[in-house]
C-alpha cells in the first residue's frame, strides 16, 4: 500500500497508486490530490480524491 501522505508522483504506478474514491482515476498521475481520513470504531478510514471537484460530488458524510 502506498503511503497517502507521500509523494505520489514519484516513483508509483498505476497499480500501486490509490484511485480516485469519486471517479476512480489512479492517483499516480498528476492530479490535485485530496484525501479524507477518519476514525471509526477503532479503524482508520481513508478516502481518496483526484480533485477538489470529486470530493465535493463524493456522497460520503465526512466533511475534508
């Protein structure tokens, strides 16, 4: 898994990389990377975003 905080455009491929939670764009390319973390019951919850407009179209209750 790759490290949400790190550098994604270095050195991850489409594989590796997280999607897009919204429309599902690898997040290796270059993009304005979002990412909504949480805690629920004990488990951290993370979502990722390509953009600010796909956070803001993302259904989820968790404000960024």
């Amino acid at each position: 898994m790759v490290d949400p905080t790190s550098d994604l455009n270095e050195d991850v491929s489409e594989d590796e990389a997280p999607a897009c939670t919204t429309c599902g764009t690898p997040l290796a390319e270059d993009t304005d990377h979002r990412v909504v973390t949480w805690v629920e019951d004990g488990t951290v919850e993370t979502r990722h975003f390509c953009s600010d407009a796909c956070r803001t179209d993302w259904p989820g209750d968790r404000l960024a």
